[in-house]
C-alpha cells in the first residue's frame, strides 16, 4: 500500500456516547473474560494479556462503530514484567488521524501496578466505503 491507494477520510466525530478520554478497565479470570486461548490447557495471565490487549481498540472508541470501522492491523505490546494474577487493567486512548490511519495506545498494569504498554496501528473507514 502506498499514499495513492489511502482514502482521504474528513469529518472525524466521536461519537455522542462514545467520547470519552482514556477509558479504563479491568478484566479478570479467564471464565469472567470468557476467553480460553488453548483448549484443554489452562491460560496463563500473559496469554489473557494479550487478549485483552487485541480488544484495546474497541475500548478506546472515540468514533461511532456503527458508522466507522477502526481496525487494528498490527499490534505491539512492550512488557518490562510478567504480569501477576489474571487480575489485569488497562488505560486506553485512540489517536485521529485524518489520512484513514489512527493509533491506540494503551498502558497496562495489574494489582501490582504498571507492567507495560500496547499499541496497535488502526485502518480507518467509513463503513460501507
């Protein structure tokens, strides 16, 4: 992909219920997550990390889902610690760009405190286009 093929995307509004700054959250347990990575296995709290960490763009939304599509295309986490417990939260905050390219940027902790930070690139529509 090179700048010819980017859809110059304007008119960038959060959504009325939706605006917000830095969401956060915590999520928990794999059974109050309802995510099992491996079956048969047990999810450690790093493999639910990254789980929750995948769905960081859904919960920084800044525009309407109904109207945008905000996916992520790649995605960084940066640890400098194992998280403790299955107990983990994250602070997050989506970035406009108005070339149809956007940012979510998320630090991550758990009980303990500040474990890390994700980022993922966004490819940003309307949707329908």
């Amino acid at each position: 992909m090179n700048d010819s093929d980017l859809i110059p995307v304007t008119n960038l509004q959060p959504a009325p219920d939706q605006a917000r700054e830095n969401p956060m959250i915590w999520t928990g347990e794999e059974e109050a997550m309802g995510v099992f990575l491996n079956a048969g296995e047990a999810d450690d709290a790093l493999d639910l990390l990254f789980a929750a960490v995948d769905s960081a763009n859904g919960i920084s939304a800044e525009l309407d889902p109904a109207a945008w599509a905000f996916v992520p295309v790649d995605m960084t986490v940066n640890l400098f610690r194992q998280p403790a417990g299955t107990w983990l939260g994250m602070k997050t905050r989506m970035i406009i760009h108005d070339n149809g390219i956007g940012q979510t940027q998320t630090t991550l902790f758990d009980q303990q405190g500040s474990l890390g930070a994700g980022l993922q690139t966004l490819f940003i529509r309307p949707n329908g286009s």
